[in-house]
C-alpha cells in the first residue's frame, strides 16, 4: 500500500525517480563507451574498467544511477557484490564477437539465476551494429536463447556505441517498463 502512495505522488507531482541500473557483459563489449555516449552524448576514449565506474543520468524525468562493471574474466565473479536494489540489467554484446558469443551467454544466464536479479528488467543492447561484420539482431538473440526467457521483461535492441543507435530507444524501454510496473 505504501509503494502505490509513493507512485501516486511520484505521478501527481512529477517528482523524479531513480533507479539502479547495471551495465554488464564481457570486455571489450563497449559498456563504459555506451555510458559515457547516454551520459555526455558523444564519443570518450575509454580504457578497460577495472572495477566500476558509477555515473547519473537524468532520462525523461528519471534519473538513473548506472554502474559499468568491468567485463575482464576474473572480475566477473565479483558482479554479485553489486546486483541488491537493482532495477534493470544493460546486458551488452559486441556484435562482432562470434567467437565469444557462447560464454556471453552463460555469463548472462548465470547472472539471471541470482535471487537479488529476479525483479531485474533486462535490456540486451547488440552493440557495434555499425561494423561489417556484426552478426544481427536476430541471429544474437538466438545464439543467446533469449526466448528461453520466461519470467522477466525483456528485450533486444541494434545499438552502436559510437554513432549512439538504439540507445534512447533502449532508455525508452526501460522508463515506460518501469513506470508501468
């Protein structure tokens, strides 16, 4: 009852919200890229986050605290350590990254299984669109098995880090979802 008051005045009085939001996936998927392109709205020469990197974003009147995970293989378990009180997951996948593409996808369903994620949105950014050599939307989504996903809000969307496509369609999604929750 107390959250249906709270939303109610949030509605009434158009106070700002703000909701964690994880941004997950291997190294070199272009993470940090992406958060600096929704934060500044351009291109900033990023280097390998060890550790995490934690920046706000105001978003059609929520704000958003987003926490960049470093991808590196033995900074992965250490993801945990982060996933209470979050909102939504920005899981990113290099698009050109075939060779990859598998273990992206057991880290994503390892990640899925954790009890703290469960109410967690997931937005699957397929990032470098831009590249030749990117596979597609479509074939992503497969080799990831994103249908298997049954018990959450999902979706897929075709981004680019460097040119910034897709990204408000993604931030889109995540408002309208999580307003209507």
């Amino acid at each position: 009852m107390g959250n249906y008051f709270s939303n109610l005045f949030k509605t009434l009085f158009n106070i700002e919200q703000e909701l964690r939001i994880l941004i997950l996936g291997l190294d070199n998927a272009g993470k940090t890229t992406i958060l600096f392109q929704l934060q500044v709205g351009e291109v900033v020469t990023t280097v390998p986050t060890i550790g995490f990197n934690v920046e706000t974003i105001t978003y059609n009147n929520v704000k958003f605290q987003v926490w960049d995970l470093g991808g590196q293989t033995n900074l992965r378990p250490y993801w945990r350590c982060y996933y209470g009180n979050t909102d939504a997951i920005i899981y990113v996948i290099d698009s050109t990254d075939t060779a990859r593409i598998g273990t992206a996808k057991k880290e994503l369903f390892a990640m899925l299984d954790e009890k703290e994620l469960k109410d967690a949105i997931l937005l699957v950014f397929a990032n470098k669109q831009d590249l030749p050599t990117a596979m597609k939307v479509e074939e992503i989504s497969e080799k990831l098995s994103l249908s298997k996903i049954k018990n959450r809000t999902w979706t897929i969307f075709k981004t680019s880090a460097q040119t910034g496509e897709g990204l408000k369609e993604g931030l889109n999604f995540l408002v309208e979802k999580i307003k209507n929750r």
